[in-house]
C-alpha cells in the first residue's frame, strides 16, 4: 500500500490517499481516520454509485461524520472504470459511463469480477494501519454500490453489517449474494426510483438472508435519498460496529 | 374531565387518570407529564391494537420514554369496546373483541365512528391542563391504532405528525382518508405480518399524501415490530415535535 502525497487534517479528520497493487491493478482509495488515531477502531468500507467516485459528496460526508461522531474509521476505492481508474473519472455521467462499458462487454465484467478481490485486499491492507486494525468492520453502497456489494459482503466474513439498497433483482431471481448475506443490513428504497422498478428493489429486499434486515422507503427518485437516511446509516453502524470498538 | 384516584408518580413521570365525557359516553383515559411539569410542551396520543388497552405494555413503555427522554406529555385512551369501556376490556383476546364486534354490526360501527370525536374532544380537554397546553401534537397508532388514527389524523388539524402502520388497503381503495393525510408519517410494515397483506400495507404507504412519509420494514409476524422502531417512533417525534418545545 503507497500512501499518496500528504495526509489533509481537518476538524479532527486525518485523510490520506493511497493506491494499492492488486493483480497488476492499480486501487486508488482513501482512508479517513481520527486525527492521532491509534489502536484499533470500527471500520466502515464506502461503495460509490455509478459515475462517482471515491470523493464524491456523500461518500466524504458519510466519511467524515462516522469519524466525527463515532470516531470510526472509513474508506473508500474507485470503482471500476470509475474515478481515477480512467481518464476523467472524477467527471463521468451516467451515460459516459454505460458507452465505455458497453465499449468492451468482457473487460468490464472482468473488472467487475475483480473489484471482489481489490476491497478484500483493501480491507487486508488497511487492518494493518496503526489507528484502523482488525476491528469491527462495515460496508455501505447503493445503486452500483449494491451491485458490487452484494457478492463482496456474501464471500467476505470481515465484513459484519451493511447498509445496500437503490438496487433490485426480478422476483424470480436466484440472487445467491443476496439468499447467503446473513449479516444485519439497512436496505434503502427510493418509492418513485426512476432506474430500479419497485418490485425488484422489495423482491431484493426479501432475499437477503439476513435475520437482522430492516428496509427503509422514502418517496422521491433513485439519487434523492433523504438526508435523515445517512444518520440511520450512522446510527445502523453504530448499533452493529460500536460493540468492540476501543477509543 | 373528572381525574380519577391520585396520580402515580414514579422516576420522573407523572401518571393521571381521567374520565371524558363525549356524547353521554364515558372515555377512559391516562395522561403522562414530567414530574412538577408546567406550561406547555408536544403532546403525543397514543392508539393502541385491537385486544389491546390504554395501559397496555407497549402503550405505557412509549409514554414513559417520551416523558423522560424527551420532556413531553403523553396520553391514550381505551378505544371503542376495549379496556374500561367494556366488562373485562383489559383481558381480551383478538377472537372475543371479533366476536363481540359482529354481535352488533351496527353498534360496532357507531362507536367506531364516534371514536374520531372522542379523540378530538379528549384532546381539546388535555390542551386545558396545565403541564400540556396546545403545543405541537402527534398521534402514533398501529393496526387498530391506524384503522382510527387514519380518519382522525386526516380530519384533525391539530396534528403535527403520525406514526402509523400494521395495516393496509386494497391496491384499489379510494383511500380518502389517507390520501387527504399530508402531515410527516412513520409507516411501520411487519413484511411477515400474518394478518395483513404485504401488498395492502404496501398501498397504504403509497396512498398517504405525505410529502414527508418513510416506511420502515422488518421481518416477523404482526405484533413482532422490533424495539429499534419504538426508539425511530421517539426519534420521529423528538424532530418533527420539537420545533416548538417549552422545558
């Protein structure tokens, strides 16, 4: 892991960019910590929606309030085909992004297929932070922070609450990520989403395997998600990451 | 109103008996403040599900953690053939309040429509008391909570902001009453709920004419809604009760 540049320190938050190796690919990612951090603390892992990236406005605000009020630590890593990863990543559209991917079909499943791995490794990575460690960990992603968090969390037993949502499988999917997350998980629904039909996102819902689940609707389109769901989210985090946590 | 016996007065909650009359029938109620409260705060009245009564554990746990964790009134009355409106009305069971209601169709709908009225004048009485005042009113009501609470929130303009939940339309009803609703609500949804139809509850969410409105879904049965939603319930209030709170 090559720490980039110097860390930004701010009201309390230290932020430092780094890149890691993982087959050959370069990961570019974030970690926000408390300042002076040492020790070990709960760890939350921060899935951008489609054309974002790791810097994005919600992801750094998420970023910095489970720092600030949990005193959690929290990262972040490009997408695939997203963010630093590609050419001016840090401003895509949602079509831009759907015209590469479609580019060159194989490559981007294959890079799909790959970024199971980079947030595992990611995770392997950071457990060796001093001020991170090997504590409880999170992950939170919507939209194609679900997709690539559905088979991430199934396959990754670090890995102990997640908020997903903004993302639907057809009521008659197999959806085997999905059937074998038993871990607790805050399942976010937008009620008018113009992208995700609503029966998907309710039969998505139903298929975790989760015994802990809780689904949250709130009325508006796919990227209007209320503000009050990102204080669940801390609060969801809190509930299910704070029981190890050393200060 | 007529208080009944002495108040209760334990950790900080005040507990009062009342009678109310309303159109020559006696309503039976409980009002909870801060200990020595005066002046004016937001009130919440509590509806409680049929077999149920106003002293019932979950009624009486809410009223407590909005008097100590928030400082505010509480109240609830016996709805319409249950507790002290009926011969063993606090030891019911779902089958002999059924049984009882289809012995007289007729009766059973009179006091359901009355009960809109004895809600309204109840609360009109509670504004009187000192301790409660016109502050900023909620109403919470699950299952038979919302059947009333649905025609009572919609035509009382006193009401701030409504939990509701455990119960549903048909995809096609009119829906009048929940359509006209436009106050902030908390649509609780049991997704396993024995008793009433996934798709019915789900159509219900959607009537509401809230702007403000979240559904929070869990697994289990109908009367298996988990604690976390008694502590959102207070959450829910605490926001959108507070704005014009007096200590």
């Amino acid at each position: 892991m090559d720490w980039i540049g110097e860390p930004l320190v701010g009201h309390g938050v230290t932020e430092r960019r780094f890149d890691l190796e993982v087959d050959e690919e370069t990961v570019p990612g974030i970690l926000w910590s408390p300042e002076d951090a040492t020790g070990t603390r709960p760890l939350v892992l921060l899935g951008h929606g489609g054309s974002g990236h790791k810097r994005m406005d919600y992801i750094l605000s998420l970023a910095r309030r489970l720092v600030r009020h949990l005193g959690f630590a929290a990262a972040a890593i490009d997408g695939p085909m997203h963010g630093d990863r590609v050419p001016g990543g840090t401003d895509l559209t949602l079509d831009r992004v759907r015209t590469r991917m479609n580019e060159d079909p194989e490559q981007t499943a294959r890079r799909f297929r790959a970024i199971r791995k980079e947030w595992s490794e990611t995770l392997t990575a950071l457990q060796q932070v001093d001020g991170v460690g090997d504590g409880p960990t999170g992950y939170w992603g919507l939209s194609m922070g679900t997709v690539i968090g559905l088979p991430f969390v199934a396959s990754e037993p670090r890995i102990d609450a997640a908020v997903l949502g903004l993302m639907g499988i057809p009521a008659d999917a197999r959806g085997e990520s999905a059937r074998s997350i038993t871990i607790p998980v805050l399942f976010l629904v937008q009620w008018d989403d113009e992208l995700i039909k609503r029966t998907d996102a309710l039969a998505l819902f139903d298929t975790l395997g989760s015994k802990q689940k809780t689904m949250h609707v709130n009325p508006g389109l796919h990227s209007a998600v209320p503000p009050a769901e990102f204080k669940a989210s801390e609060e969801f985090f809190a509930k299910y990451l704070r029981v190890a946590a050393t200060a």
